[in-house]
C-alpha cells in the first residue's frame, strides 16, 4: 500500500514573514498522512507552503501545522529539521522547548524521534543526545535512510547530477558532495547493523506502515456544478438547447420528422446521459455563448465536430451527418473518459476566456497544469560530459549522434539498439573503443528523463465542483505574480494525473489565425460595410458571403489555391501543400479535408492515386476507384474508393461485421497501438461477422489487410474537417479581400520580420502597393489608404487582385526596435 507522505520546510519565523537576514534558513519537516483526514491535510500543507508561504523554498509554520496536523504522522526529522539542528548548535533550550511543541501538536501517539547515520560526526553525536532525551518523553524511535536514491549503484550518476545542479566537475576537490555513498534505500539487514542495538527502531517503520491508511482510489468525476434555469435539471436543460439547435440548424419541419436525425441526437444524449457528462456539454456550451456575446471567435479541434449534439449547442459549425463524422469517434460508451473539446481562440483574446472562467468558477476552483521539462538525450548528454570534464569537442560528437527529429525524441537506448530505426553503429563503435565515452554514455542514460525544471501547460486549465485543494497539491504560478487569466496556482501534479483522478481539463488554446480573420473581417466591414463573422464566412461549394456578398462564393477561393496562392491560407503554405494544391486543384471542401489527412508521412504514397481518381471522377465522369465489394462504395466514395480516415474503419467494420460503432473504434486503438494479440482477436470478430452477412473469406481478408494497413496512418476526419473549414475561410477572404486579408497578416504577424517580408512581395504580386512606413500617416498596425468600397477589378495580380488605388501602410510598430509605448506617444502627440 502506498505510504503518502512529504518533506516539508519549516520557517525560521511566520510563514508569510520575509526578511532577508532574519527568514532565509528554514529547517526540513518530516510528515506522513495516516489516514483521509491526513492526506487532505497534506494537500493544504503542500499548497499553503508554495501559495502563501514561499521565500526561497516553500515554507509552513508550527502555527499552521497545528491547524493541519489531524490525521499526520510526524518524526524530529534528519540533521537538517529544526530540533536536530538546535541540538548541533548547542541550544538544549531551544531543542526541549520545539520537542514540547510538537508533542502538543501530534502526541506522543504520532511523533516519533527520527535517528540516521551517514558517516557524519556531528550527526553520531546528534543522534546520541536525542536517545538521551527519549526518557524525559517517552517517544518511540524510528530508523531511516536519508535516501536520495534507491540502489548503490545510482551513487555515481547522482553525484554527477549534484555536479549539474551547482555547475561544478566530478574532479574539484572544493565542491559540494554527500558526505558518503549510502544515501539509498536500504535492506533490513544493513539497517539492523546500524540500529538494531535500539529498542523498537526498526519495528516501528513497520508499525507506521501499518498506521498509515489512505485509499487513492477516486471516484467518479469532479465536474464545476453548472447553475441551471428552474425547473431543469442538466439532462432537462442539455435536451432543451439541442432541440432549439436542431430547429436552428435543419428547421422545424426536418427537426420533428426526420428519423435519422432524432435517432442520432437521441442516441447521443443517451450515451452522454449514462457516461454522466450532460454538465460537461453545458460548460463548454456556456464558455462558447460568453465568447459569442463579446465577440470571441474560436475552432473546436479534435474528434469534437463528430457530435451532433455539439454542432445543435453551436459549439463546433461542421454538420456531423452531412459530413459524415461519427459521434464515437468522440466519445466512446466502451472506453470511459472525460471528452475532450479543445477550443482555439485569437491568441490575442484567449486570457479573457480563461479569466469568464475564473469569475464564474471561481479562484479556488480554476488552476493551470504544471509541466515538467525533464533532461533529453543530447541534454543528458551535454550535462553529463561537463560534470565528467570530457571535452566539449568529443563530448559535441557524440551528443549529435542522437538524432534530433521534432516530433520524434530519441531516446539513448533508442541509438544503442540494432532493431531500432535511430540505431547509430558510430556511437556503438565510439562506446567500445573508449573507456570515458562509455562511462559518458551509461551515465547519461541513468540521468535522461530526470525532471529539470517546472513550467505550465500551454493550454490546459482545470476546473472542479470543489476548492482544488481537496483534491490537488497547488504550486504558485511558473511565471511572475498570476497565471493565463489572471489565475493564482497552478497544479503539483502533471495531466496525466489530474485525468486519472476525475478533474476537468479545458484546453484554451490559442490560435494567430482566428486573430488574422477577425482583424480581416473588422477591415472588411469598415471599408465595404459587409459584416462577416465566424458564423457566415463560405467554406463550401454553394455557399456565399452575407449581405452584398451574395455573388461571392467558393470558386475563386478554390481558384486561388489550385494556382498555388496559398501564402497565409490556414495550413497549406508550406511548399509541400502548395504542390499538393497546384496538382490537386481542390473544387470542395472534402478535397481539403482529404489533403489534410493525406498530407502526412505514410498516407502520402497514396496522393497521386488520390488525385487520379479524383480528377477522373470531376474533369470525365468517370468513377475509377475498385471496391472491395459494393457495400464499401457508401463509406469510400467521399474518397474516392481509398481508405483515408479512422471514421471509414469504425463504419466498414459497424456496416460489414456488425460491430457497435464504439466496439469499433477498438479495432482503430488496437491497430495503432500495434497491440498484436489485440488485432488477432478483432480480425477473428471481423471475419466471422462479415462472412455470417455472407461476405465470403477472399472478401473479409482483403478488407481486413487494407484496415490493418491503414489504422496505423488513418486519421481523424472531424480534427481535419475543423481545420479544413478554417484552411476553405481563410483561402476565401483572400480570395475576395486580398488588401484587408494581407493587411491583417501583416498586423498580427508585423514582429516576424521574415513574414512581413513574404506578405509585402505577395501583396506587390497581387498589384497592390505597399507604402513605406511615415511619420505623419502611419499608425501603429498596419493600415490601407484608398478609396474604400471600390469594386474589384482584374489588376496585375490576376483574379482577385486589388484596384490599383489600394495601399498598406507600413505600421510603426512593426520597425524593428521601435517600441509601441513610444510609438504611441508619437501617435497621440500628432
């Protein structure tokens, strides 16, 4: 069973208090949860002392320790605690009076007098003077190792780590190190040697553990409690806002009589229902109306687009069943998880919607995640080889021998193994040939993946029913007084845990794009007086612009992007993408989302097969692709008979072999997983499903070897089609707004100088003139000159080039070095 427990600090006075001579030395404090009581006691302990406590380390006090003392269990602690100390510094007092003050707290019962030895003169001679005041107290003894690491063989690589931490080598002789090798954990045996002569020392770290009780198993899921109008409970008031949505989304008249369309939201709220989460799709509903009000725009990423319940909350604008998406995809009744709905907003405005979240949930209740940056290969590499003192040319050879491929992070077993792709036969040679790069590389290995410093997650922030304390140690925040949104902690523990133990994580992230957009469509409205929003920019085929824009559709966006005009369309101006849209010559939307899925390393030997067909299909009517059996042709047709994404698995395998689509999704985990026992099991299940729906063997072993295929690549259509509709939108505004669209580019990116120059020749390209910056006309971001309300012509630039009286002028704030404080003060000034 787990024994849970802490080393805390001690200040030398108040906690809170923070003078520089008098509170910099605090003293170590030794406290273990006996039970529930002392493990939510632990948790106050350890948030207190990171919160209000911290000065130079986090700190309690014996006043707030007697507050949270219930249900711990405490000892006199090692040489560094507070009456160890006193009694090395000659101060009996002092030693009597802190030794009372404890018993008054924990209890002869809870407090037990702590004896180490480490080869340390005046610790042999501390340890002498706490038995002798034993009798005056009548407290039991306890046994410990001051253990720093768990086997001897780890002294080495952990004075090598000491050697990192104090930038020292292994070789100084005037350098800080422990004070023997017996700093780990120890039998019962070596202990006896030690202290076996002392009544009760070593029984008693059994009777502890035997004391300590605490369950971590957690129950069920924390959830914020969401307010719901009267008479409503969630589930009522969920159901009430998706049957207003599906009215809003297909009418009335579709709303009530279309079967297939009340099956699958009735299907949905049943399994949100029986997973109890109708509170999570009312928070995030709620989070999207706040940013609808203040004008917040923002993409749902993910599998979230798969849910008709979240397109009817009018949390994510992509129709599940026109496009296809499967809600289990989503979320799935056989593998219970929160969901997960990430949300994008502007960069610029995402610290607002985290602070909504802070004012309606409150402080206590609203945290970051913390993060930890843990030593790499190189880095372990890098460290190691100063701390040994080899030199920095051999030790920079060896370190690049590790490849360093993003996305991919190579692990140093990774390179040392002959089966394995990073396999480097150069390191292997270098490691036999030479004693110091050998002791180099072992001792890298047993320090890589050593946590190495603390920061907080970019996005994730979590929320609870409750004050986060019960639940979650807090820590300040990473960096400076407050976190993202004005928030005051962030968690102890990383996301995998808050996960485990039920909490709620809402990703705020952020995104440049959605502040491109909104700029252009702020500049649009000024200079046309045509209003566009999140909600009415055209992605699609038959789509058109609102209002005076009813004559503007897709078709010269498509345009734009077959002609390979892509710089600044969201998630295609790499060169790469640029080639895929030059030879594709999308004409709808899906063809973006197919791109998206396709454009990536394993599915991309089938993008000229893609094309092919697809061109076939468009330009001669003719439909090319070869069907395994004609009940693949609904699934694969969107494709082109090519199997692209996860949700085409889940459908083949629900359609052919009567899988329950959530069953389904398993097969998808257990291919790219490459879990084969799994695999084996399923492709049993898939055959002799399909062959009971008469599909003969020759069929099923077919369909099953391009699934095995291609699981490993498939990816998820709803996560491309979120960010296809932002690739279709932003390809559009350019399209028909290049001055506005490049102009707003050009602001939100204006500190990247190497953009800026990009979209300054794209915009000369497209024949419109970008003026210089000026000190009596231009502004802080960039801005246009001109007559505004003009009508397009065909300028230089070809379709969709700007008139020639359009001009960008050049803000000042983006000139390099020139400060926006200063900037404008010039500008109020004029």
């Amino acid at each position: 069973k787990p024994i849970i427990g802490i080393e805390s600090y001690v200040a030398a006075r108040g906690m809170e208090d923070r003078d520089p001579q008098l509170d910099r030395e605090r003293t170590h404090l030794l406290l273990l949860a006996e039970n529930q009581t002392g493990y939510l006691n632990l948790l106050q302990i350890a948030s207190a002392a990171q919160l209000d406590g911290y000065y130079y380390r986090p700190r309690i006090d014996l006043d707030f320790l007697a507050a949270h003392s219930d249900g711990l269990i405490c000892t006199t602690g090692c040489m560094a605690a507070d009456i160890p100390r006193a009694i090395g510094n000659g101060d009996m007092t002092r030693a009597h009076a802190l030794m009372g003050q404890y018993i008054d707290i924990f209890g002869p019962e809870r407090y037990f007098i702590e004896l180490q030895e480490h080869s340390i003169p005046e610790l042999t001679a501390i340890n002498k003077t706490l038995m002798e005041m034993q009798p005056r107290y009548d407290l039991r003894f306890l046994a410990t190792n001051d253990v720093h690491y768990t086997t001897p063989a780890e002294a080495s690589p952990h004075d090598v780590l000491l050697c990192i931490q104090t930038g020292a080598t292994v070789n100084e002789s005037r350098r800080m190190r422990f004070s023997d090798q017996d700093y780990y954990l120890k039998s019962h045996a070596e202990m006896h040697r030690l202290f076996g002569h002392i009544p009760g020392a070593l029984d008693n770290s059994l009777l502890i553990a035997e004391m300590c009780n605490v369950n971590l198993d957690s129950k069920g899921y924390h959830l914020p409690i969401f307010d719901v109008p009267a008479g409503y409970d969630p589930p009522g008031y969920l159901r009430e806002l998706c049957e207003q949505g599906l009215v809003r989304h297909y009418g009335a008249e579709r709303a009530r009589t279309d079967e297939k369309l009340r099956a699958r939201l009735e299907h949905e709220l049943r399994i949100i229902g029986g997973m109890g989460f109708d509170t999570y799709f009312l928070i995030v509903w709620d989070l999207c109306e706040y940013a609808r009000r203040v004008d917040i725009w923002w993409n749902v990423r993910g599998s979230g687009a798969g849910s008709l319940v979240a397109y009817t909350l009018g949390i994510t604008g992509i129709d599940p069943i026109a496009n296809g998406l499967i809600f289990e995809r989503f979320l799935n009744p056989g593998r219970v998880s929160m969901p997960d709905i990430d949300l994008d907003y502007p960069d610029d405005r995402r610290s607002e919607m985290v602070e909504y979240a802070v004012n309606k949930y409150g402080q206590d209740k609203v945290a970051q995640i913390i993060t930890f940056g843990t030593l790499g290969a190189r880095a372990a590499i890098r460290d190691v080889g100063r701390a040994l003192d080899v030199p920095l040319p051999e030790v920079d050879a060896v370190a690049r021998l590790i490849p360093a491929i993003p996305g991919k992070p190579a692990k140093i077993e990774n390179v040392l193994d002959k089966d394995h792709e990073f396999y480097s036969a150069d390191l292997d040679a270098k490691i036999k040939g030479d004693p110091r790069i050998r002791e180099l590389i072992e001792t890298a290995r047993q320090v890589e993946g050593v946590a190495r410093h603390a920061s907080s997650h970019a996005a994730g922030v979590i929320i609870s029913d409750k004050p986060l304390v019960h639940y979650v140690p807090l820590h300040r925040p990473t960096s400076g007084e407050a976190g993202l949104g004005g928030i005051r902690s962030i968690s102890q523990w990383p996301m995998e845990i808050i996960e485990k133990i039920g909490l709620l994580k809402v990703d705020f992230l952020g995104l440049s794009t959605l502040t491109v957009m909104r700029k252009a469509a702020q500049l649009i409205e000024q200079r046309h007086g045509v209003r566009y929003s999140m909600d009415n920019i055209p992605f699609d085929i038959g789509m058109h612009g609102p209002g005076a824009d009813s004559d503007k559709g897709m078709e010269a966006a498509f345009d734009m992007l077959g002609r390979g005009d892509v710089l600044g369309v969201f998630q295609v101006e790499g060169s790469g993408m640029r080639k895929l849209m030059m030879e594709m010559k999308p004409r709808r939307f899906d063809h973006i989302i197919a791109a998206i899925s396709l454009f990536r390393p394993g599915p991309m030997e089938n993008i000229p097969e893609y094309i092919r067909r697809m061109h076939a299909a468009i330009n001669e009517g003719r439909d090319v692709a070869v069907y395994h059996a004609p009940e693949l042709k609904p699934i694969l047709q969107d494709t082109y008979g090519i199997l692209v994404y996860q949700e085409q698995i889940i459908r083949i395998a629900a359609d052919m072999a009567g899988y329950e689509p959530g069953e389904a999704d398993m097969i998808r985990k257990a291919v790219s997983k490459k879990k084969r026992d799994l695999m084996d099991e399923h492709k049993a299940k898939f055959t002799a499903g399909a062959m009971a729906r008469g599909f003969s063997q020759e069929v099923c072993e077919a369909v099953w070897g391009d699934i095995e295929f291609f699981a490993r690549y498939g990816f998820n259509k709803a996560h491309a089609a979120d960010y296809a509709v932002i690739c279709c939108q932003t390809a559009y505004l350019k399209a028909h707004y290049p001055v506005e669209y490049i102009t707003a580019l050009l602001t939100v990116d204006r500190h990247d100088t190497e953009k800026v120059a990009k979209y300054v020749t794209d915009a000369r390209r497209l024949g419109i003139r970008v003026a210089p910056p000026a000190i009596n006309q231009a502004m802080l971001d960039f801005t246009i000159e001109g007559t505004q309300g003009e009508k397009r012509e065909r300028g230089k630039g070809g379709k969709g080039s700007a008139p020639p009286q359009a001009t960008i002028r050049y803000g000042l704030a983006a000139i390099k070095n020139a400060g926006e404080g200063a900037v404008q003060v010039l500008i109020d000034e004029r």
